[in-house]
C-alpha cells in the first residue's frame, strides 16, 4: 500500500510503499516519527504518524473498470446469441443472470479498496 505526507519545507506531496493495514501497524513497524527524505527539495523530513495518510488505489479502480467492461461485452453478446437462438427461457435467464458477475465484482473490488483506505485514515496514535 502506498502511504503519503506531505513536506512541511516545500509542501509537495511524496509517497512511501508500506505492509501496514493501520497507523497502529505503521508505528509498530517505523515508530512515532518516521524519517523521511522529499524528492523534492531533498531534506530528511521528521513525519509524526498520524500526518501520514492513504488514498484510494489508481490500479484497482482501473481493473475493476476493466473486469467490468469486458464482462459486460462477453455476457450482453452471449445474451444477444441466445435471444437470436431462442433456445430456452432458463438458458436466457442464465446469461442474464451471468451479467450480475461483473457488477459483483466491480462493487466487491471497490468495496475493499475503501475499507482499506479507511481502515488506516481512521486510526491514530494518541
């Protein structure tokens, strides 16, 4: 997961890849103030913990879009087959009910990203 701060020299914000799923986890593993160096002007920057935030994932909005999309296509042009065919009612059914699956797994893949993004936003250290 990637972790982000901002710099308090030249306000630019930079990022750092982390295991942590929580701030709790964060702190266990790099301690209270963590030493970082801005890309940007260069300085080692002292972050406390709790100034050190996610954000939702790039990656996984763009797979689940394209796992979304692609599914969509092959489950309306088998649906478009089987209406033209006219085999049977249950097999129309079926095919319409396939085009659930892509839906399901949009919603589970953005489901989790927000449950990962809030789970480390919300926690912090006294």
């Amino acid at each position: 997961m990637n972790v982000f701060c901002k710099c308090p020299n030249c306000a630019v914000e930079y990022c750092s890849k982390t295991n942590a799923k929580t701030r709790v986890e964060y702190a266990k593993k790099y301690g209270n103030v963590v030493k970082l160096e801005c890309p940007s002007c260069g300085e080692v920057n002292a972050i406390h913990v709790n100034k050190i935030y996610t954000k939702s994932s790039k990656s996984i909005f763009i797979l689940s879009i394209l796992v979304f999309l692609i599914g969509i296509g092959f489950g309306g042009y088998y649906l478009m087959n089987q209406i033209l065919e006219m085999k049977t009612v249950v097999g129309i059914v079926v095919i319409a009910s396939i085009l659930l699956a892509p839906s399901w797994v949009y919603s589970i893949l953005q489901k989790e990203d927000r449950l990962r993004v809030n789970s480390f936003n919300r926690t912090y250290l006294k």
